[in-house]
C-alpha cells in the first residue's frame, strides 16, 4: 500500500466524523463565559475544525480578464490542536501546489483531493505536523467557479471595461478560494490583488477610493468574519463620499444617480445605531453593480452589493440597504453556525430592517413594507407545504444532503422576522430592544445555532418576565403559529379597495379636482404591489391595457412594479407584454424578479415555449447562481 493511499484512507475517515466544531455559550452568570463542549455540525463543509482551523488568510491573487480566471495563493494561518491532517473545501479550484511554512520558507506538503460532491465539491486534504500553522495552497479559478461572474464590457453600463465580482453565500467561496467554508469559523484576512491597471478592484475590507496607477490594491480584514463574506469586485469604478463614515462606489457613468438614491444612507446608519448599538466595521459603503448581480444585496462587510434594480430613481426600494445595513449586526456581527440556522441571520435582519423604516419614514410606512413581506410568506408557505420538503416550513432547518440555497425562502425571511415582531408585542417594545441589544453584545464576533439562541431567549426573556411563550412551536413546527401579530394598515387596505374598484368597473381615473387624478406617484412601490396583487387573476385584458395606459406599469422601471405586473398579466392572458418581458428578463438578473416570471411562464405550454426561448438568449448573461435555479425550473 503506497504512503499516500493510506493518507487519503486516513483523511477520508476523518471528513466522514469530524465536521463539529465547539460553540461559544453564555452561563447563568453574565461575568463568566464558558465554552460548552456542544458540536455544531456543519452539514455542508468538509473541513475538521475542532482539530485545525484558520483564523488568518491572505490572499494573493491576480485577476486575468483575457483567460476569465484567477491565479491565487490562499495562506492560511491555522491554530493546530495537534492533528496530521488540515481538511479545506473546494469546486471548480484547479490546486497546483500545497506548501508548508511561512511565505518564502515554504515546504511541498502531501495533498489529496478526496470525491467530488455535485453540491458540496470535494475535500482537500493536507498531510500536516501537530505544530504546522501555516499552509499555503496555490491554485486557479476554472469556469467552474460559480462565485464569479465575468462580464464583458457590453454588459457593463460603461460598455468600455469588463466586470468581475463574486458571490461567497451560501458556499460558493469554496469555488474561488480554498478555504474551511463553514459559517461557524471566523478569520481575519488580507490581501494582495493585481488587476488591469484601468480597474479598480474593492473588496469586503479597507477599500481604496481611487484607482492607482499599478493596479495594484492591497486589503486588510481586521474583525474577525465568516469566509461566506469574502468578496471582491473590479471593474471601471469610481467613488463618492456620502456622509461621515459612508459612501457608494459605481461606474462613473452612474456614480451621480446612485449617490442620490442613497442619500439616506448616513442617517439609516445613525438609525441603526441608535437601536442596536454601535456600527462595528467602521466603514459602510454600497458598491451598486451590474444588472447581473443575483440578489438585490448581499452584505459583504463594509461594502454592500447592490444590484442596479434598487436605482428606481425615487429612493422607493431603500429598505433593501436598511437590510444589508441591518446585516452588519445580524448575520456578519452575530452569525448563524450553520445554514439550518439561516434564520438568525435573515429573520432578524428583517426585523431590524422594518425597525430602520420605521426609524426614518414611520410605522405607516413601515407596516406596508411588513405586510407585502406577509403576503410572500403565506403564498410560499402554501407550496411549501404542498412540496416535496413540508418541512422547510420549521425556522430550524435540516438541509443535510441539500444545496443550503433551498433555505432561501420568506420561512427563514419573514416568518422569523414575524416571531420576533409577536415576541415583541408580547414583552413590550422597551424590553425587547434591551434583550436585543444584550444579545448582540454577547454574541457578537460568535456564532450560534437556533438551540443556543432558544436557551438565551428563555433564560434573558422569557423567565425573568414570566412570560410563557410557544418558542419551540414557532422554530421547530410548520406553517404560523397562531399568536402571530397581526398587522393593520389603512393605506395597505385602501389600495386593496382601490383593486376591487376598479375590477368591479369604477372609474378610479375620475377625479373633480386635476390634483386629485390617480398617478403613480401618488403611492409608494409597495402600496402599488397591494393594488396589483388584489386584481383579480382573470382581469380582462381592456382594464389591464388601460391601466398601462394611465399608470405605465408595463414599462415604469421599477422593477419590484414591473414583476408583479408581469405575472398577473401572464395569468390573465395579456399576449401584449410579452416584448416588454421578453427586455426585461434580458436585462436583469436578479433572481427574485426571474423566478416568479418564469415560473408563472412555466405553467402552460404555450408560454413555456416562449420562456424558454427568451431564456436561451438570456442565459448566458445570469450568474451561475440565477443560472441554476431556473435550469431547475425550465429544463
Ligand atoms: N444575504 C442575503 C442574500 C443571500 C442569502 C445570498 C443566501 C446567498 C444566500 C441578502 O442579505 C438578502 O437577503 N437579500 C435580499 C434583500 C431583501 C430581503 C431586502 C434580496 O436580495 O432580495
Ligand atoms: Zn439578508
């Protein structure tokens, strides 16, 4: 039996059972925090933390847009228990070489590269000593790297330059660094990037504000981070200083526009602050990509992704930065360990995110935003629960063996936001931003998984309010709970009168006074989505037509408007659209827009025949990660 056999028969048993690691958790006493022995295993990574983990990374990489790949070295810094054998998670890496040692006292290490998992990719496993604690992996990205989007300059709105960013959530930074890619690990990082010297490149650390003439940037990542959070963008970019500690970068040609959109962003910062206490990452700034970008955000530390769609042009869709924003506690402050707990992330940033809206423009306002997030919540519920996984419905999730992306869902979204709104009602405001804001001080710079979570809210709310709540109904039982809040909003229902008039024929064009007449901007995005989601399925297509024709959804460049009049004007049969569709789904990419238009597209032959044409063509231009889920429905 060769050495490196039985090396790899080694490795492969100790990926098998060792995927814990340890959790940090409070005791009784405030003074003394101890660390259980409680394992969080993390279904979706490879690596053996609790016998060797990085706690350090720099990067050295160098961006080559005429091969679309990155050549890079990842050099970890490890804190070693004393094991034999360092296990990283990677796809779509080709590994050219592992060395041992620190940067210019390198030694070849003994590498294999265990099976290929479709969803997780495959372990690298590194032959180590029990005191090595420097590991170096040099290695290039592949077109298999479904982080990276590669643009070409027609793409880009300058149309000069190409374009390339990354998109670490859930574990696609596996598939552009080597890295242990569990959420319940947290490292600092730097880097070394080389790019086009016409480009300038940012990342989720300190960023430059202007090109340099080498193109040649350099990073740091001082607080301690999750490796999901990891992200790079390069492109023709510029900068504008928008307030104290916040900023936007963009394409030049836009930089204008999405300064005024985000005007708020000081004030949403100074918001936050003053609810859940102090902004831990110094600077905040919004990067506002390419049509591409998969989601509306992504809250990379320090700077935010942000897909152009949120550039409406009257700062309606904000509350997706008041999100990201929110993110900078939840989600990158105070971590999920695992994506089954993907909840704690997401449910309390939207929480957070209705409590900035509501900070800035009023409970009126905020309650809308609250509402059109209800009503996604039950109608996904419903297929949920009539689905394959019923059981997606629980807050706690059981992905084993699953993509963590099928968590996605308003479950995680809105139904944990909501159980924190009726928490909230039932201790009262006061006490529950107190708790908040303890828990975010305990657990900051940690993870936790929903058990933990469970445990503090009893032993910090619960219990010393006497309070008895149904907590184990709401995160490990299906649908909603019955003592959900309930939310009243006048102007949501007037809009939903609005709908009903109209279907039953009223003339809701009519006004006496010229002031009065119905026009858009009359109503925020939201109330609009209230109006179009009560018009009857069957509407006929002389009321849909008229509608555009006084009010322009069809063409009103908001896209969150525009979505949802597509779908019902492919339900109720109004052929007309389908050119305006067909622009629009060759322009963005943001998957919460493409999946609802395909989806209702796929429901009759006639219209699936059309989808998938427009996909084709279309295809090519989405990121892998839009790519996947409507290769899923369409094929
Ligand atoms: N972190 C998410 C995006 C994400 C989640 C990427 C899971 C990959 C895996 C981000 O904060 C988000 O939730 N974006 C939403 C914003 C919305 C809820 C306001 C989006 O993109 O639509
Ligand atoms: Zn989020």
């Amino acid at each position: 039996m060769n050495k490196l056999y039985l090396f790899f028969c080694l490795t492969l048993s100790i990926a098998l059972s060792s995927c814990d690691s340890q959790e940090i958790t409070e005791n009784e006493d405030e003074s003394k925090k101890v660390i259980i022995s409680q394992p969080v295993r993390d279904a979706h990574s490879y690596a053996n933390l609790d016998e060797i983990r990085t706690k350090h990374i720099h990067l050295d990489l160098e961006v080559d847009f005429t091969t679309k790949s990155i050549y890079g070295i990842a050099r970890h810094e490890m804190v070693n228990n004393g094991t034999d054998t360092a296990i990283f998670d990677i796809k779509g890496l080709e590994i050219n070489r592992v060395t041992i040692g620190k940067e210019g006292n390198e030694a070849n290490a003994d590498y294999v590269i265990g099976k290929e998992d479709p969803i997780l990719g495959a372990p690298l496993s590194v032959k180590v000593d029990s005191n090595t604690t420097f590991i170096n992996i040099y290695y290039k990205t592949t077109s298999e790297s479904n982080a990276l989007d590669w643009l070409d300059p027609i793409l880009t709105n300058g149309k000069k330059h190409p374009y390339l960013y990354t998109q670490g959530q859930a574990i696609l930074t596996r598939t552009w660094i080597p890295t242990q890619d569990s959420p319940s690990n947290r490292i600092t990082y730097s880097a070394d990037v080389k790019v086009p010297k016409e480009l300038m490149a940012l990342m989720s650390a300190k960023n430059p504000t202007k090109k340099n003439e080498k193109g040649e940037y350099h990073f740091e990542m001082k607080q301690p981070i999750p490796v999901y959070l990891i992200a790079l963008a390069v492109g023709d970019l510029s900068y504008r200083k928008l307030g104290k500690n916040s900023g936007v970068y963009t394409e030049p040609s836009m930089i204008g526009k999405v300064a005024w959109e985000f005007a708020d962003l000081q004030k949403m910062i100074g918001a936050a602050e003053e609810l859940y206490g102090k902004y831990e990452w110094e600077q905040y700034d919004v990067i506002v990509l390419p049509y591409s970008f998969p989601f509306g955000g992504m809250e990379n530390p320090r700077l935010t992704f942000a897909n152009p769609t949120l550039i409406a042009g009257d700062r309606s869709l904000v509350t997706v930065i008041a999100h990201e924003l929110a993110h900078s506690w939840s989600g990158n402050l105070v971590t999920n360990a695992t994506w089954d707990d993907f909840w704690l992330n997401e449910g309390f940033t939207v929480y957070f995110e209705n409590r900035i809206m509501e900070s800035l423009y009023g409970k009126e306002v905020a309650d809308i935003l609250a509402l059109i997030e209800f009503q996604e919540l039950e109608m996904e519920i419903e297929e949920i629960s009539n689905g394959m996984h019923p059981e997606d419905t629980y807050l706690k999730l059981a992905l084993d063996g699953r993509d963590p992306d099928d968590g996605m869902t308003q479950i995680a979204y809105v139904k944990g936001a909501f159980f924190l709104k009726t928490l909230e009602e039932t201790v009262g405001r006061e006490k529950f931003d107190a708790f908040i804001n303890k828990y975010f001080d305990t657990y900051k710079f940690k993870t936790l998984t929903t058990e933990t979570f469970e445990k503090y809210l009893t032993e910090n709310l619960l219990k010393p309010n006497k309070i008895k709540f149904n907590t184990k109904e709401w995160l490990y039982g299906k649908g909603m709970p019955k003592n959900c809040v309930k939310l009243v909003s006048p102007r949501f229902e007037g809009l939903q009168k609005l709908a009903d008039d109209f279907a039953a024929g009223k003339n809701i064009f009519y006004a006496k006074r010229k002031k009065d007449v119905l026009t858009r901007d009359k109503y925020i995005t939201q109330e609009w989505l209230a109006f179009i989601r009560k018009l009857p399925r069957d509407i006929s297509i002389d009321k849909l037509k008229k509608l555009d024709e006084k009010l322009n959804f069809k063409n009103c460049g908001n896209a969150e408007i525009m979505t949802e009049w597509y779908v019902l004007g492919i339900q109720a049969g109004y052929t007309e659209l389908r050119p305006n569709i067909s622009a629009f789904l060759n322009k963005v990419g943001r998957r919460k827009f493409l999946l609802p238009i395909y989806k209702t597209l796929a429901k009759d032959a006639e219209n699936l025949k059309f989808a998938r044409q427009v996909y084709k063509q279309a295809r090519p231009y989405y990121h892998s990660v839009s790519q996947k889920t409507m290769d899923d429905l369409l094929k």
